[in-house]
C-alpha cells in the first residue's frame, strides 16, 4: 500500500482523510499534539518548524498532504510566518529531499 504523510493530522480535515481512506492507505502523521481519533497512527510530535526536525517523518513516503497550518484570522505575523509560510517551505523542501513526487497542499485562510 502506498504510504501517506498528513501534516495536521490531529486536524479535523486530516481525521475525515484517515476515515474515509484509511483502508486504501497507509497514513503517518507530523503535527504538534497526536490525533485523539486516532491513536494508533504513528505520528512525529513536533515544536518547530526546522527542517531537521521534520525531515524523520518523510522517510519512505509517497504522497504528502499539507495541512498544518494556523487558521485562526487573529494568529500574529511571527506565527503566521513561521507556522504556515516557514513549515510549508521546509515540508516541500523535505519532500524533495525524499524524493516524493506528490504532495497535495491545502492553503490556509492567511493566503487570503
């Protein structure tokens, strides 16, 4: 089965993903607290944006779904960039890193 990375798993949007495709995938996740819907995904716990940091849940991947991000309208600038525009730079970059040739990126209400 193909392998999938979901950023912002622990998400509403990612936990709707593993319901309805959890049979036909085998998802991981890389996000900042674990998916209460789903405990048994294998999930990297991050605090950082830093590609190092990441770069452990790209191995052996080969699609990632992008949808971390801060969605709140009243988040600050620093966060903003550093949790949307940083961590989506570094996820394309771990992603060419690992040679993944898919990776589906949801944007946030922050590009608006």
């Amino acid at each position: 089965m193909k392998k999938i990375l979901i950023t912002g798993s622990s998400g509403l949007i990612g936990s709707v993903i593993i319901k309805n495709l959890g049979n036909k995938y085998v998802f991981s996740g890389l996000d900042i607290k674990p998916n209460e819907n789903y405990p048994e995904l294998q999930t990297l716990i991050i605090n950082s944006n830093n590609l190092d940091s990441i770069l452990p849940a790209f191995k052996n991947i080969d699609t990632v779904i992008h949808l971390a991000a801060n969605v709140s309208e009243a988040t600050e600038w620093d966060l903003v960039l550093n949790n949307n525009i940083i961590l989506t730079k570094n996820i394309y970059e771990a992603s060419k890193i690992n040679n993944i040739k898919r990776v589906i990126f949801a944007s946030s209400n922050h590009a608006v």
